[in-house]
C-alpha cells in the first residue's frame, strides 16, 4: 500500500460544519468543513489514512459491540449473533430482537455477558449459549402436607444453579400441623430446588433442603441461613447497562435500577434512582457513576442507596453516545458537544467554544469513537434523530 500523503495548514482550529464555507477562515487560524478518510496530526497536518476492509454479510444489521474480551456481538434479521471477523461468520444466538429494539451489553465478573433489548435481560455465556439472567420462581411449587398438629411453618422454594446462585422465591406460605413434608416436583435442567421452612411457630424460615425431586420430610435440623431473594424481584430490563462496586445498574426511563451486591439479576423493590428526566447516559467510574438526564449528575460512592447526586453539568446527553478513551475516561454527546468525564466526577466539554448550546430533541441518539494516530487522540461523535443528522469532530492532544 501506498504511504499516505500529508498537507500542512496554517493554525488549524479543528473541524466545524456549522459555519459557512466563507467563514472557515477568521483572524486566530483556520477551520474545516470536512474531512474524510484522514487522520489529523499535530501541527495542524492532514494525512491520508491506511486502512483495510472485512466485509461479513446480514440484514439490517445494528446493535455492534465489542466485550471486554473480544467477542463480538450483533443483530442481524432481528436475530442477535456473535461475530467471527475472521471467518466473516454470524452464527446466530437464541435471542430474539423484536422490530426497532436496539441492545444494550455489559461485562459481568464470572465472563457471562449481560444484554438487554429494554423488554427482556439474559447473560450469554462463554460458549455463547443464552441463559435467564436469574431463575424464576420455582413453578408448579412443592406441595406441602401436614399430619395432624398444632405448630405453624411458614415456607418459600427457590432454584439454585450449580454455581450457587439462588433464583427468585417464591411467596411464603403457612401451614399448620405436627410434622411437614413436601412432594417437589423435578426442576428444570441445571437446577435444584431449595426448600425454606421456619423452626415450628417461628417467624423466620430456614434453609432445610436441596431438592432434584420426590418427597422431602422436614424435621428439627436445618441447613443454612434465609432465602437471599425473599421479597425481591428480577433486575428491570433498561436500554443501557453498567457494572459498579458490585452491582449491575440498568437505565429505563427516568430511573436508574441497581441489582443486589454481586446478585446481577436481582434487585429489591425500592433499589432505583429517580431523576426529573429520562436518563440518557450513564457512565460507572472508579469512584461513583455519571447519569445524565435533565442535567448532568454524579452519583458518589460506590453504594447507590447512600450516593449523593451532586450536579456537575448542566448539558443534556445524547442516548447511545458513551465510549470510553484508554485510560477510562467517559466521553459522550451533549447539547453542548463532547464531555469528557473523569473518575472523580469532574466534567469538561471539548467543544464549548465552537458548538452553540443546542436543544437535545426526544429520541435523539448518538455514536462516539476514538481515533489515535501520530500520537493525537480524536473524538468523532455524531447525534440523529429521526429524520435528522449531525456530524462533529474534535481532537484532545494527549
């Protein structure tokens, strides 16, 4: 291939569509309108860019994301699929995409990947196989029998998988005899059932057993600690996700769910966050999380229940428009460009001076990529919104 070729301008003051082809030019140096295919250098030096194309055919295609890891997933056909560059391969998953849904990812500690298409949530195993973000409450329940008695038990069943991770439970129930036995169905593959009962009147139930089915008598002795899912309910489905100080967060509408610690499909009634607006960016960071809504807000510390919301930006977000740059920072779209946000909840727009504040119209979504070369970092961003497109560039030197 060919060395690319380079072109040197005067003080170049970066890229904006905004002005007119006459005005690009002003007393402090120069703008451009555009710039395609090129890789922008210090001094002010364009140079044309190497690059290289694998073409892997499908249908209406969306969705693209990269883990952390290097799979690589897409919808194509409505079908989400994992993408093998190499081979130019989709080889389809067992998640179906409903017409207009986009996804959202996120990396789970264990290497599961969680997704979501803002109706449903699963994780997609290494393997690529799609399992139920948590296990649903066992259903048909045991069935409970008592002989003849005057002690009241209260019990609940929940599945448990091989790794220990107990599903959602069911509603407690009350029975009341001398001795209690249950009659348990056999639970889905990869299951067990876990039986909860109470000590005879006791107000607490128990781990008593581990069921794959048949008749359990419950006696005196039990197993384990509480149900861990009791009175809690599976992580509501958003349209983006994040990983923070253990808890998997979900954004849907104008709140922000968060799961129980290291419980990723599970939350408790009141775990969410309210704001003013729909939240259209939320960022974890090593400190706290951004959540962009009506304003830009820093939740800090790692335990949301607890976390103050301070306001750091008054900008609106673009939906869709997070990236990140190497060494962690943020960056997404705003009503007023690109912010960049760092771990300690500071923000700073890259392009204030030169993007005219602008209202962020409902369904308004974005794209932001990264692009280093000669040692310069440029940030492309683009917003649209149905009907209506716009392109910008800016460049943070490193």
């Amino acid at each position: 291939m060919a060395s690319p070729s380079s072109k040197k301008f005067s003080t170049f003051l970066g890229k904006n569509e905004r002005l007119s082809r006459s005005d690009l030019q002003i007393k402090e140096g120069l703008y451009v309108a555009d710039a395609k295919n090129v890789d922008i250098a210090l001094p002010g030096r364009f140079m044309g860019r190497r690059g290289y194309a694998k073409v892997v055919p499908g249908t209406n295609m969306h969705s693209l994301w990269v883990s952390g890891t290097g799979r690589a997933l897409v919808v194509s056909a409505g079908q989400l699929c994992a993408l093998d560059v190499r081979s130019k391969q989709l080889h389809p998953l067992d998640f179906a995409v409903p017409h207009s849904a986009t996804l959202a990812y996120t990396d789970l500690p264990d290497g599961d990947i969680a997704v979501t298409d803002g109706r449903t949530m699963a994780r997609i195993k290494p393997d690529n196989s799609v399992a139920a973000m948590i296990a649903p409450a066992p259903s048909p329940t045991p069935v409970a029998t008592a002989d003849v008695g005057n002690f009241s038990y209260l019990y609940c069943f929940a599945y448990v998988d091989a790794l220990g991770v107990v599903g959602l439970c069911t509603q407690p129930q009350t029975i009341v005899g001398g001795t209690v036995q249950f009659d348990v169905p056999v639970p889905p593959a990869g299951l067990r059932t876990q039986i909860y009962v109470s000590h005879p009147n006791g107000e607490v139930m128990y781990l008593d057993a581990q069921s794959s089915g048949g008749v359990h008598h419950v006696d005196e002795s039990r197993l384990g600690g509480e149900c861990l899912t009791l009175h809690k309910q599976a992580l509501m489905p958003g349209n983006a996700l994040g990983l923070h100080g253990g808890r998997l967060y979900a954004v849907r509408g104008h709140a922000i769910y968060y799961s129980q610690p290291y419980h990723f499909g599970v939350m408790a009634p009141s775990n969410f966050i309210a704001f003013a607006a729909p939240v259209t960016v939320f960022a974890p960071m090593p400190g706290g999380c951004f959540g962009v809504a009506d304003k830009t807000y820093w939740l800090q510390g790692g335990d949301p229940a607890t976390a103050e919301l301070l306001v750091v930006n008054e900008h609106v977000g673009i939906a869709r428009s997070l990236a990140r740059l190497p060494d962690g920072r943020a960056v997404w779209g705003s009503s007023q460009g690109i912010v960049v946000g760092n771990g300690a909840g500071e923000v700073a727009s890259l392009t204030d001076a030169v993007v005219p504040a602008q209202r962020v119209l409902p369904g308004t979504t974005g794209a932001t990529l990264r692009v280093e070369r000669n040692g310069v970092d440029q940030i492309i961003s683009k917003r649209q919104h149905p009907g209506y497109g716009r392109a910008g560039v800016t460049m943070e030197a490193e």
